[in-house]
C-alpha cells in the first residue's frame, strides 16, 4: 500500500515526537515526586495539564476544519518544544504547573489535527491500514525511548532526558512547515453510495455522543495508574531507571507496536464494534493484576498483556469514527474525540493521588480495571459501517 507525501512525513513526525516525549514518561513522576510534591500533587500536576489540552481539543479541531490545518499543527508543534526545558530548570513542583499548562496547550493544538490528516489522506479502504502505520511510528519512538531515557537518567542526571527531548521536539517543527494542506471541502466520501452528508450526519452526534463516552471512561482508567506506575515500582521493588525504561518499553512500545498491523486486519475483517467490546474487556484484568505482581518479570508482563490487548482496538475503534461521521466534520469529531479523552484522563489524573493517599497504594489499580472493563459495553451501541462485499450471483 502506497501512501502520500503527508503520511510520510507525518509518519516522520510522530516516531521523532514520541521519542522525544518517551525519553521522560517513565521518569516524569517521579522527577515531580523529587520535586516534593505528594502522590495527590502529582495527580495534580498531571491533571492541569489534561484539562487545558481537553478545553482547546474541540475548538484547534473546528478551526481546523474552517481555516485549514497545517498553520495550526506547525504552531502547536513549536509550542511543545519549550515545555520540556523549563521542567528541567525547575526547583519545585510549583515550578512546573505553568509549563504543564503550555504543554497542554500545545497538545490540544496537534493532536486532534494529526489525527484528521490521516483520514484526510487516506481512501475509504486504506484507511484502518493507514493509521496503524502512523502508530507503529508513534510506538517505535515508544519502544525505544524510554529504555534511551532510564538509561540516561542513571548515567548522566534526571534532568538530562528533557533537554534532549527538548531539542528532538523542536528538530521536528520545520517538518510541519513541509506537510500540504489537507483540509476537505464539504463533500464526498461515504462507506457506501450514499450521500454521508444527507444519510449520516442525521445519526452522527449520536455517534460523535458515544465515542466520547468510550473516552472519558477509558481516559480515566488510563489516568487512574499513569502517575502512579512509576512510583509503585521504585518503592516496591527498588529498581533504577533504566529498569523503569524497559518496563515502559516492552510494557507498552513493544506490546502496543506488535498489533498494530494484526489489528489494521481485524478492523477491515471484523465487526469493529465486536473488535473493541472483546479488547477492552480482555484487558481490563491485567491492570489489576499488575498491581499484585510478585517480581520485575510480572511487572512487564502484566503490563505488556494490558496494553498489547487494549490496543488491538485502536485501528476499530478510529476507522468506525471517521466512517460514521461526515468527512466535512473531521476536524472537529477528532477535536472532540481528543477533548473527552483528555478530560478523562484529567479526573483518572486528578482521583489517582487521591485514592493512593486515602484507601492505599492498590486503589487506583482496582479502579482503573474497573472502568476500562465498564468501557466494553459502549460500543455495542454503534451500527457497523463496514460493508460486505457480497459475490455477484
């Protein structure tokens, strides 16, 4: 399958961008934890930077739609690379909110348009297949990075990994500056012969209604344990950075690139609503389990069986979302898309310190479970979009 100038270059984009940004996930908590901040300001300090992404996800995807979406990516490209350096200059966790700030602001201007580009991009039938190529370069740079990142916080200095990512995020920006504009006129492409303004849009804020429930409520399963993993690990079971880096590396790179291509199959095979019901069941129990790991090889297998799972979905779950809304509306489904995952992911942010703090280090686990097996039952709601190919009699 032969793809575009645009994904190429985007495809660039994001395997740079999630090397730059891997290099300090897994040490980011606890950098904010050193800072001196408690496991209910670490919460904290995540979930502000969530709820300024979810403010400005709609509004960066319609204006996108309006006025087009290369000038709004390249701003919110450059706009992410400043963050990162003013993390590592600080001295207290207070130092780091209004940059937090920025770099939500900054994630709330690209995320949703990337995503649109790729549909933009793509036909009808290369669609699922496209964004599991973008992804696999999104989870190299996520494979690779965080082993990069530990191994560099031990040898040099924690602070090390967010001057170098700094410096990637920037290398990124004239990039955006080479990418064509993309942005469709109000007309074509259905997964059928019919018209998708006349026929769809009827049933599309339906759809656009249960997508974001899906979000919010896997956004706070995800949000309930991303702060807290780190942490949990260093003070269960003493371990480095670079141990933290691997974890992160086969736990999620590894486990999430692997299916991406088996899951671009399953999306164009399968029911896709069935694909999503199935994954996020599955994996609900694994980030339970992992909490009651009784040494470091649990750990990463519990994570890898968690996140390999659940992102067997990803090309279902995207490629149902764009058929089932109006071509012309893209932008915006992607700005609210990204918008109530992130509000998920600022109250999973916000209750995770919380319940560490008040039922026990184990609380967050059980209900991040939870709500990631509560999110399997949404998508039975949805109609299929994709046809069957019926053989001629």
């Amino acid at each position: 399958m032969a793809y575009g100038r645009n994904i190429l270059i985007l495809s660039i984009i994001f395997l740079v961008g999630s090397l730059a940004l891997n290099l300090i996930s897994p040490i980011w908590p606890i950098y904010i934890n050193s800072l001196g901040a408690s496991m209910t300001e670490l919460g904290f300090v995540f979930s502000v930077s969530n709820a300024v992404a979810a403010s400005i996800q709609i509004f960066s995807g319609f204006l996108s739609d309006k006025y087009g979406r290369k000038r709004l990516h390249a701003l919110g490209t450059l706009l992410a690379a400043f963050p990162p350096l003013m993390y590592a200059l600080a001295n207290s966790w207070l130092d780091l909110v209004p940059w937090v700030m920025l770099s939500g602001l900054a994630t709330g201007l690209y995320i949703p348009i990337r995503w649109t580009i790729v549909a933009d991009d793509s036909s009808t039938e290369s669609m699922a297949s496209a964004y599991s190529w973008t992804n696999i370069s999104w989870l190299i740079g996520s494979t690779v990075a965080p082993f990069i990142g530990g191994i560099a916080a031990d040898l040099l200095n924690i602070r090390f990994p967010f001057f170098a990512c700094f410096v990637l995020i920037l290398a990124v920006f004239p990039l955006t500056l080479l990418m064509r504009e993309t942005r469709r006129k109000p007309q074509e492409k259905a997964t059928n012969s019919k018209n998708k303004e006349g026929d769809i849009t009827g049933g599309y804020l339906f759809v656009v209604v249960m997508f974001s429930l899906i979000n919010i409520i896997q956004g706070v399963g995800i949000g309930l344990t991303s702060p807290v993993i780190p942490v949990f690990v260093e003070r269960n079971f003493s371990v480095d950075y670079t141990f933290i880096g691997i974890l992160y590396a086969i736990g999620f790179g590894v486990a999430s690139i692997i299916v991406q291509l088996p899951a671009g199959k399953c999306s164009d095979m399968f029911d896709r609503r069935k694909v999503m019901f199935a994954t996020f069941l599955a994996s609900s129990p694994f980030f339970l389990l992992f909490a009651y790991s009784r040494n470091t090889l649990e750990l990463i297998v519990f994570m890898f069986l968690s996140n390999a799972i659940l992102n067997t979905s990803w090309p279902a779950f995207q490629t149902l979302m764009m058929e089932a809304t109006p071509s012309a509306k893209w932008g915006f489904v992607n700005g609210v898309s990204a918008t109530t995952f992130w509000i998920g992911l600022m109250a999973g942010n916000a209750l995770s310190g919380i319940l560490w703090d008040g039922w026990g280090k184990f609380a967050p686990f059980y209900a991040s479970a939870f709500a990631i097996g509560v999110s399997a039952i949404v998508p039975l709601l949805l109609k299929e979009t994709r046809v069957k190919v019926k053989n001629p009699p």
